[in-house]
C-alpha cells in the first residue's frame, strides 16, 4: 500500500500548478512505476507454463437449452457434456444469455469442468438466416439487421465485439445464406464453422454451392486469417437418432496453459486448436515453414483404423498426402498456406488451423 500511496501523491504534485517537484523524486516515482510494473508481469509470466507443458482441451462451442428451442435444461445439457469426457462447454442459445455462474460450480466440485457463456445472435435478411456465435459474453445482445447480408453479419460480429467476446460465424450454408465472397469481407471475424452437426446445415455444399471446406479455403486464398471450429449445434439430448440435432457430433480441441475462459479464448483466436468429428490428434505443431500432425492411434487397434493427412492450399490445392505419423509438411515457395485434413478411415475428420507463409490480412 506504501507505493501506490506514494506513486498517487507524486502523481498529484506533479498534475499541480502550484507544485515544483524536484526531478530526482519524479525519476524515483517514474523508477518505482517501473518495478511494479516488471513485478507483476514476472510474475504473471511464471505462474504460465511454457508451452510445451500446455494441454489439450476438448470443447463445444455451439448448443441450445430450454431457454431457446433445446429440449433440456442448462444443467442436464452441461451433465452430458461433463459425462462425455468434455472440459469445456459455450451454452449458445438463441438471443439469450443463459447465466453460467451456477453451472460452473456445480460441475466443478470434483473434476475442472469449464461452462462458458454466450449467445446466437440470430438475424435474418429477406430469406437468409444470419447467426453469429457471441462467445464469452455477459449479457444479451440483440439481433441487428443491415442492408445486405454482409453489413448484418458486420453488424453482430461488432456488437459481440464491443461485448468483449468473440464472434464466430455458424453454418454459412444453412439455407444457402452466406457465400465465400460475402464471408470474406467481413472485418473482425476470426472463427467460422467448417463443421455443424445439425443434420441440415448443407456442410457438403451442393447444386453449384461449395461446401464449407471450399468456402473456407476461398476467404483464406483472398488472404483473410480465418480458422475452422466444428460444433454441434445440439438442441435434443432426450432422443438420439440421426433426424435428430444431437450432442457429440462435432467439437474443437483448444491448446491451453490452462482451464480457463482467457486461456480458451486465447488459443481459438490464435488458432491454438483444431476442429473434429471424431479423430483425435496427439498433438499440432506449426513452425514457422512447417506444419507437423501427430496422430493418436490405439497401438492394440493399428491393424484396424486407418489415417490419411491431406495437406491442401491455394485455392483449395491439394499439396500433399501423408499416411505417416507424424505427417510433415514443409511450406515451398509460391504456398501462401497450408492446412491439413485427416480423414478416418471410420468416416471421421479433423481439421488443422493453416499455416501461413506470410502474415496474412487480419481485418
């Protein structure tokens, strides 16, 4: 308390007319200034491990409860999760926040268990539905309409952000609202869902419409920094079939310091994670010209389950194909990115952040 009241006094003798403090207290306090300032980061800096003590962490970002037009309440939708072997959750209701605080007590009395809040913001222009992710978000936000489908995706993706959370776009291809050029010119926008779970999304794309991946390679090759999520948008958990929008179809594993919202959200907008359906990787490495993808494989099960890596590129290319463990891909001259594709022989996915070869256009 001594320092802050002596930097505070200083402070005032120097904002003073009447006051001529001498220079050596004003370098003294601007010294002290300094300390404290260097303490605190110190020691913010060793309570982060380093990164190669980081972890994963496996999430969902995309779900309904009865507050919107889910089926079950907040706290039966975060059990399922938690019993599932998830860390982390995003309760993502349409045009409400559904209040979190009590849910993360609950379900971490025991075992870490994460429940971020957040919102869908769900607009509409003509036809078109237009719904934006609002993560990390504390009070509701509500739904804006432009002119145009971009200037409404522009609008929400602001207000998420003056919100102090991230915005992320879900399912372009539901009913055909969103189309690659329109995508890519939206500012602030980081996350997009190459994935949704929900059986009518249209993620293949289809009738002259391109399927997410090439939706997503499009706004990348136009030099935006955009990464891909998957999620399940689940909004029945009393009855699973595939008519039915259920849990665990599609999520995002995040590499963290640690199980908190900061770190979480740290890692998505860095690109820190990668998107799944059911693959799960050992672990991601991105140099700065080399993308390294570990897979996990069960060594009592090698003979079964198989894994191909596509590494792909500009405009979508496919640049390379691996069926190592580790796959490697060194970047060459003329790639602008890479990001790669591992596909199960099961029928399951994970997508891995690109990997740019130059800084790419953030706006």
């Amino acid at each position: 308390m001594e320092s802050k009241v002596q930097i505070f006094s200083v402070s005032l003798m120097i904002d003073s007319p009447s006051s001529q403090p001498s220079a050596k207290l004003i370098r003294f306090s601007f010294g002290l200034v300094l300390l404290v300032a260097w303490t605190l980061t110190f020691m913010a800096a060793a309570q982060t491990p380093p990164a190669s003590e980081w972890k994963w962490y496996k999430g969902n970002l995309h779900t309904h409860t009865i507050n919107s037009d889910g089926d079950s309440a907040p706290d039966a939708v975060t059990r399922w999760y938690k019993e599932h072997q998830y860390n982390f959750l995003v309760l993502t209701d349409h045009d409400f926040v559904t209040p979190t605080a009590g849910l993360s007590s609950i379900f971490a009395a025991e075992d870490r268990f994460l429940v971020i809040s957040g919102e869908e913001i769900s607009s509409k222009v003509g036809d078109k539905p237009i719904h934006v992710n609002g993560l990390d978000i504390y009070r509701t936000i509500q739904p804006a309409v432009g002119a145009s489908v971009v200037e409404t995706i522009q609008k929400n993706v602001d207000a998420v952000r003056e919100a102090g959370g991230t915005p992320s776009l879900n399912h372009p291809n539901f009913r055909w609202a969103v189309t690659p050029g329109e995508m890519g010119q939206i500012h602030g926008l980081k996350l997009f869902e190459v994935y949704n779970g929900h059986r009518t999304t249209n993620d293949a794309g289809g009738g002259g419409f391109p399927s997410l991946e090439e939706m997503w390679d499009a706004v990348l090759s136009a030099g935006r920094e955009v990464y891909g999520i998957a999620g399940d948008d689940a909004h029945t958990f009393k009855v699973f079939g595939p008519e039915h929008s259920n849990p665990g179809r599609g999520w995002v594993s995040v590499k963290a310091p640690e199980l908190s919202t900061e770190a979480i959200l740290n890692s998505l907008n860095s690109g820190g994670f990668y998107a799944s359906t059911g693959v799960v990787l050992e672990d991601v490495t991105r140099l700065p010209n080399e993308l390294r993808v570990y897979l996990e494989e069960d060594e009592e099960d090698d003979e079964e389950e198989k894994f191909t890596t596509e590494f792909i590129g500009q405009g979508g290319r496919l640049l390379s194909k691996s069926f190592d463990n580790p796959a490697v891909y060194t970047l060459k001259p003329g790639d602008t990115y890479v990001r790669a594709k591992v596909t199960s022989s099961n029928a399951a996915y994970a997508w891995v952040q690109p990997l740019f070869a130059r800084a790419a256009e953030s706006r």
